[in-house]
C-alpha cells in the first residue's frame, strides 16, 4: 500500500514542480515533509476509502517549532487534495487538526537608516539597495533579473511560480542603472559575476556586509518588508501595495497594516497627555 502512495507521491513533487511552478526548494520541503509521514502513517483500505491516519507522524514532528509543523502538515493536505482531485481517490485524512502559530510583523529598516547606508555605499552597493528597496524585489528575483527585462519606465519582474509583474521604475532609479550598466557593461543580467548572474546568496552577502559596516543588521527580506511597509505609512493604497509586490491575495499584505497600526498605537501612547509619566 505505502508502495503505491509512495509513487503517486512522486508524481505530486513532478506536478508541483512542472505544472504549478514551484522552486526546486518548495519542492524538496515537500518531499521530506511527505518521506517522513509514509515512513510512520497508517495508510490502509477501509469500506472502498484509503485512509490516512498521520497520527504516529504527528508524535514524530511534535518536537518541531509551531511554523515548522504547520508547513509539514500543508504540505500532507496539499497531497491529499492532489490525490482527490487529480488522481479520483476517496481519501479520510486523520489526525489533521490545525495548530495556531502567532504571526510575527515584519520588521522594516527606519527610512533614515537606509538613507545613511545608501550615501556610504559604492556604485554597485547603492544599485543593490535601490532595486530591492525601490521595488520591493525577492533577492532570487534581483538575481534573475535581465538587462532585456528593463525599460525605460517599466521593468519586468519574473516571480513565484512563474508568474510576471511590470513594476513602474522610478527616474533616479533609472538613470542608476544606465550609469552601472555602462560602467560595468554586464552582458545578460544586471548583477554578474563573470559570465554568470550573481545568485541569492553572494547578493545578500554584500547586502548584510553593508549594512553590518554601519552598524545595522539588515537582510534582502527586511528591505521588501521596509518598501511595503513605508510606502503605506505614506499613504499608498494596500491593493496597489499588493501588486507590486507579486501577493497572491491582498491577505498576505494585510501583515503590513498590522504593523502601521502598532506604530500608530506607540506614537499615541508617547504623545497623548494622559499617557504621559508624572
């Protein structure tokens, strides 16, 4: 029985990967997640219905930290629903049940800090900086970037599963990249290393070494979380928000409001009279 599911497993990962999109690195949390519930779960036959009882699995991840059980437990949802629906299977999923995981707020960098980092930083460093904090960009979409990909007003971004957005390109931005692009003269993407692109990790390691010569820790995620955030603390609209930054749903922007309204609440509580020590 665990023979049959462990081939339609592999079939999932192949769907995931060719037909939905999914990084290499989404695929392999999924195939550890689905190795570690077949090893342990009893999955067996019972009035026409196969049923999974992830129980023992369950007991197996419970040491894990709440993020990393929620994710493992998605991933054997997600399998399932692809049994459902993909595969015409009558699945009961047992021992299921949801757990709740606090949600933690982003924490952007004060837009003075950024400014101060930026007047320090060489022309490639400043160029980092301005594309990740004057988009909003992922660090593996930076790298992915092609010089055939920006426009003079526009760029294109290539993101998450496949998916293209054209973010407006701000005039001082622009006229940034014209000046790296004809000092550094990259042949196919913006960022380069020889004749290949820069990856995630060598971007984000000048990133933090930038940042940490200032004083500041500071990672690629932080600068997203630091576009996003002030651009709606002055005033920009949350499903314009949403857009550029390549959300889904407008749900998964909404972190961001959260945190304007916990800025707003310790302004009040420094500012207001009655909050005031005696």
């Amino acid at each position: 029985m665990k023979e049959k599911f462990q081939n339609y497993s592999e079939e999932f990962l192949d769907y995931l990967l060719d037909v939905r999109g999914y990084s290499e690195t989404s695929v392999i949390t999924y195939e550890i997640a689905l190795r570690q519930m077949m090893e342990v779960s009893n999955i067996y036959e019972e009035e026409g219905i196969t049923v999974f009882d992830i129980t023992p699995f369950r007991f197996k991840i419970v040491k894990n930290n709440k993020k990393t059980i929620v994710k493992k437990l998605s991933a054997v949802r997600s399998f399932v629903k692809y049994l459902e629906d993909q595969c015409n299977l009558d699945i009961k999923l047992i021992a299921d049940e949801s757990i709740k995981v606090p949600q933690s707020l982003p924490k952007p960098i004060e837009e003075t800090y950024i400014r101060e980092v930026l007047s320090k930083a060489n022309l490639e460093e400043k160029l980092l900086i301005s594309m990740l904090y004057g988009l909003g960009l992922r660090i593996s979409e930076l790298s992915d970037l092609k010089l055939e990909d920006i426009k003079e007003n526009w760029v294109q971004i290539h993101g998450k599963g496949s998916k293209v957005r054209e973010l407006p390109l701000l005039e001082a931005l622009h006229k940034l990249i014209e000046i790296y692009v004809k000092q550094t003269m990259p042949k196919k993407y913006l960022f380069e290393k020889g004749n290949s692109p820069m990856n995630a990790a060598q971007l984000r390691y000048k990133l933090t070494k930038l940042f940490k010569a200032s004083g500041f820790k500071a990672t690629p995620h932080q600068l997203r979380h630091s576009f996003a955030t002030h651009l709606l603390n002055h005033g920009a609209r949350i499903s314009d928000v949403s857009e550029l930054l390549g959300h889904e749903t407008m749900a998964t922007t909404q972190v961001y409001t959260k945190l304007g309204s916990v800025k707003k609440m310790q302004e009040y509580m420094k500012a207001h009279p009655l909050a005031s020590k005696t």
